[in-house]
C-alpha cells in the first residue's frame, strides 16, 4: 500500500512568483536604443508618451531621473515638460514592447511547469511542487532576474510569496531589479508597518 512507503517528504508549500518590468516600456526603448549603439533613455530625464512639439498626449513611462523632476506616469505632456523642460520625449512603439513581452515570458517559462500573463509587463509564475528542482527558491529568482538583465538588457522585480496578490504587493516593495519575499507569516513584520 502506498502508506507503508517511506516515502520523503515533499515541500508542497504553495509557491508564487511575481515578475514585473522595471518600468517597463521606458526599459524596452531604452534597451532596444543601446543594442543600436545609441544613448540610455533611462540615465537622463526621458519619458514614453505623446508629443512633445505638440505637447499633447501622456506620460506611458518615465525614467529616474524624470521622476526626481516630479514627471509621474498618466500625467500630461504639458505638465511633465513644465516640470522638467528638457525632458526627451519618446513615442511608443507597441510592436517593439509586444516582443520584449513575449521574451521575458519565455525566460519564465523555461523555469516554472505554469507562467500566467497578468499584463504586457508582468506574470505570476507558480513554482509549486519545484522544490526538488530548485531547493533555493531564492536562488532561482535572482536567477530569473539576472538572466532577463543579461539576454533581454532591462531589469524586473520579482516579488515571492504563497499568495498571488502578496507576491505581487512583494514585487512592489523597492525597484529596480530587486528580489523580495512576502509570504503569509511575513505580513506583519513587512507590511503593517507600511
């Protein structure tokens, strides 16, 4: 019978990742411009959105600099270049994010048995049942992360929990290109005192 086996035990403790772009479709121009051997949208004030001779449209995406200007994402054009007047405006380019989507999933794919598509910029992997594959959960998260930054040139915060919506709350916490956890037991000493 199947109970008298000895039979090890197997850490089925339910395991969820968050993968989420930095920022993402600032990332995808600013990666896919270096690749052409041109300047790194996300080292000066730069943004994604309508038009700047125009000054009309959105802001989609912004770098750091941009943000230390006060430029914020879903504002206008008009108000980000009144905060920031020399920021470089670029246009989206749907294509060019549709692909550096379905690459970063790929790489997920390659390491979870299910990678669900939240977004054009996030997934939930679920790495339950993997721990005789990859013991060190956290291991394989850097892992992930440091082979998109290194095959795909743009970074991601992974956020690791037992529940979807912790993992992504975890994903959250500090960005760029950062591994956190928030499992069940860790919500009071991470996330109370938010």
């Amino acid at each position: 019978k199947m109970s008298d086996l000895d039979l090890p035990e197997v850490n089925m403790r339910r395991l969820i990742f968050h993968v989420d772009v930095n920022s993402a479709f600032l990332s995808w121009e600013a990666s896919s411009r270096v690749s052409r051997g041109m300047d790194d949208l996300r080292l000066v004030p730069s943004a994604i959105g309508g038009e700047k001779d125009k000054r009309t449209g959105v802001i989609l995406a912004k770098s750091i600099p941009a943000k230390k200007y006060g430029v914020t994402t879903g504002e206008s054009v008009a108000s980000a270049l009144r905060k920031c007047p020399e920021l470089l405006i670029v246009p989206p380019d749907f294509v060019l994010y549709q692909k550096c989507s379905r690459d970063f999933m790929e790489i997920c794919r390659i390491y979870a048995p299910v990678v669900e598509k939240f977004s054009i910029d996030e997934c939930f992997m679920d790495m339950s049942g993997t721990s005789r594959l990859y013991p060190d959960f956290l291991s394989v998260a850097f892992e992930v992360k440091d082979r998109i930054k290194r095959e795909l040139g743009f970074t991601v915060n992974i956020g690791i929990s037992d529940k979807r919506l912790l993992a992504k709350m975890a994903s959250d916490f500090e960005k760029p290109d950062k591994v956190h956890t928030l499992f069940s037991d860790e919500t009071e000493k991470k996330l109370w005192p938010l």
